[in-house]
C-alpha cells in the first residue's frame, strides 16, 4: 500500500498549469515539523517536500491559505519516469488544528 498522510503547512506555491490532456495541476513544497519518539527519545522532525495537486483537488489546494497547517492525504510516485526522487501527490486535505 502507498498512502502517505501528512500534518504539513504550504511553504511555497505555484500557479496552476495545465497538463496536455488540460488536467489542472498545482505543484508546491510542504513543510512539515514535530516531534516524534525514536528509541525512547523525543526527536525533532523538520522537512520539506515536494507536492502537487491534480484535476478537481488543485483548485480548493490553490486557494488554500500558505502556512497554515492542513492534514494531507495521497501517495508517494516518482518525478517523472526516469527520476530516482518523490513527490507527495495530494489527493485530499483537511483544516488541521494541531500546532506541530
């Protein structure tokens, strides 16, 4: 299974463009801090990455307010065909109250 879910802020943006089928897509970075346990030690957890937003999704993700935190759901796939790096593809989001 391949389902990734994401307490996350939106660092950054981009406008929406069109794929060539005219499939709207958001591209943005997520960033993502809180603690987590490990080995019984509270551990510090910060990082970006990379998200887009595709079809009906990428217009309420374009409005959404820039760092505000959201709960994020999707998958993890490839950049494209031939990269070795991942992009969270988001297929749902939520208002999140959580601080972290």
């Amino acid at each position: 299974m391949n389902q990734l879910q994401l307490v996350a802020s939106i660092a950054e943006r981009d406008a929406v463009r069109y794929t060539p089928a005219g499939i709207p897509i958001v591209s943005a970075r997520l960033l993502h801090r809180s603690e987590q346990t490990e080995a019984s030690i509270a551990r510090l957890v910060e990082f970006e990455i990379a998200a887009l937003a595709a079809g009906e999704i990428s217009g309420r993700f374009s409005q959404a307010e820039l760092g505000k935190n959201f709960r994020f759901t999707g998958f993890l796939a490839r950049r494209n065909r031939n990269s070795k790096s991942l992009v969270f593809h988001i297929t749902d989001f939520e208002t999140c109250s959580q601080d972290h």
